[in-house]
C-alpha cells in the first residue's frame, strides 16, 4: 500500500462521518431532536481518528514531499498543515458549543450546528485537495522506495496511537449514528 493509498482509504472513513455530521447539523437548524451525547462521540473519534492519526500522518507526509522537492508550491503544503490548526479551532469551538448546550444556552446550539457545518465544509475542501492535486503529484513523482518509507513511518504512528482500536471503534458508533440519523 502506498502512503496515498493509506490515507485515500481513511478519507473514506471521514467522508462517512462528515456526511453524520452535516445531518446532526441540519437537523439543529431545523428544530428537530438531536443528542449532545452523539456530537460527543463523533469528537472523540475526530480528535484521536482525524487529528491524531490522519493529520498525524499527513504532517509527516507534507514537509517530506518539501525535503524531496516534489513540484508542489511550499505554500499549497503550509496551507494545507494551516487547515490542521483551523480544523482544532473548529474542534475546540463545538467543545464549548456543547458545554454551552448542556447548561441551556440557546445561541449555543445555533453556534453549534454553524460550527458544525464549517467543519465539515473545510474538512471536504481539505480532502478533495488532497486527492485532486496532492496526491496524483506525490505519485507520480516519489520513488517506490520512498513511498515505501513513508508507509513504515505511517504504521509506526498507527502503532504508537493505536489506530486500529479507533477504527473499530468508529464502524460501531457509524452503525449507531446511521440508525438515529437516516437519510
């Protein structure tokens, strides 16, 4: 598996979990039932699945396709490490949002379905780069043995943060959220 690959595969698994996300949203801003508790779930998974690993591996990624002079402009590569912050910000934004919600806030529950959707509308963008411009560049232009370096440094992160649990963590709150949140 290649590092492109490897991270094609996690975009799936985020996508699914946007697409949650921007239902939660929608139904806030339309008044209907939703529960904190779930939007607390889908931020653990966020910070230890997205940030942690996702992130994690990508932030290893970026400044090597620097070092190996892969054509990509250095500032197309900081912007997208930029969106990392301002995906923590967001992180820590629907944090208090729901802290807010639990104690009544009104305006925090609007804040919240706002945050929520500019989230998801950044995380997209940030995919969609990703797999539109980064990727194909990064494949055409790294060798297969640096490829192949990448994707041992990808496994001793996933290792080191246990990844694997998430994931099989994040296939049984989909299926939850799936029930609660259809189509």
């Amino acid at each position: 598996m290649t590092p492109t690959e490897n991270l094609i595969q996690e975009h799936k698994i985020i996508n699914e979990l946007l697409g949650i996300m921007s239902k939660i949203a929608k139904k806030i801003k339309s008044n209907k039932v939703f529960y904190a508790n779930d939007i607390e779930d889908i931020m653990i998974f966020l910070k230890n699945f997205i940030e942690k690993s996702h992130h994690g591996k990508e932030e290893i990624f970026y400044p090597l396709l620097m070092v190996e002079e892969i054509p990509i402009e250095s500032e197309i590569i900081s912007h997208m490490l930029y969106e990392h912050v301002l995906t923590r910000n967001y992180l820590e934004d629907i944090n208090s949002c729901i802290e807010n919600c639990k104690i009544g806030n009104a305006f925090s529950v609007e804040l919240l379905a706002e945050t929520l959707l500019n989230y998801v509308v950044l995380e997209r963008n940030h995919l969609n780069k990703e797999l539109n411009i980064i990727y194909p560049i990064a494949n055409d232009n790294l060798s297969e043995r640096k490829q192949n370096e990448i994707q041992k440094q990808f496994e001793r992160l996933d290792e080191i943060i246990e990844a694997h649990r998430f994931i099989d963590n994040y296939y049984s709150l989909l299926k939850d959220l799936k029930i609660k949140y259809p189509d």
